[in-house]
C-alpha cells in the first residue's frame, strides 16, 4: 500500500488524512520506513544471549542467524552513536546507541539486556 507521507496529519492520536479518512498507523509506519530507511540486515535469536554478548551484523552466530546484508555500523564508537541514519530496533522498539547498544566494531555491537529466542533484531540505515 503506497502513500504520499506529505498529505497526513495528527490530531488527537489519530492519523488524518487530507480528506478527513484515518489511517492505520501501521500501515503508516511501514511507508514511511520504505519512504526514508532501508532495511540492511536483521539477526533472528534462535537462544538465550546474556547481556553484553557481542552479536555481529556480517556472520552469524551460536545464537542468532543473520540475514541481509553485512551493516557496517561505523568507524569507532563515535562514528556509531552520531550517526542519526543508522537505527537498531530490539522487538520493535528503537535501542539508544551509547546505552542499549554499545559499538564494538565496525560489524559487531552487544546489547545491555538478555535476548532470547523468537527475539528480532532490526538494523535500518536512512537514505
């Protein structure tokens, strides 16, 4: 389902289109993550990983399978906090780098909480 992002607005919690139909947010959501972002890669967690357990995002591992391409995440920690472009998702929710997702390659990082299996990883970088 496509739509043109610019003829929405919010009130009240609703999603309103030009002519005054609502939207599903989620279908929403989804066209303006294709409209702005594309998914690099995404890690499927098939066990239980302990907290700072490095993951990477070019092979995968003893618990998680790897799919998409290889996401370089930055240069040096820095470079991976700042970039504004590059979102990691844990569930559905957006990870704080710096704090829920810490740098620890250019293709590895580790979260600051337990994942276990059916967990999802989503790895975006905006165009």
């Amino acid at each position: 389902m496509a739509y043109d992002i610019e003829q929405f607005s919010a009130q009240s919690g609703r999603i309103i289109k030009e002519d005054n139909t609502t939207v599903n947010s989620g279908d929403l959501l989804e066209a303006l993550v294709e409209t702005v972002d594309t998914v690099k890669g995404k890690l499927a967690i098939t066990g239980t990983i302990a907290a700072t357990t490095v993951v990477t995002t070019n092979a995968s591992g003893t618990f998680f399978t790897k799919s998409g391409d290889s996401v370089y995440l930055g240069a040096d920690e820095t470079e991976f906090n700042d970039n504004a472009k590059l979102k990691i998702f844990l569930n559905g929710v957006l990870q704080e780098k710096g704090i829920d997702v810490i740098f620890v390659t250019a293709y590895s990082m580790y979260f600051n909480i337990i994942m276990n299996t059916g967990d999802a990883v989503i790895i975006i970088k905006g165009i």
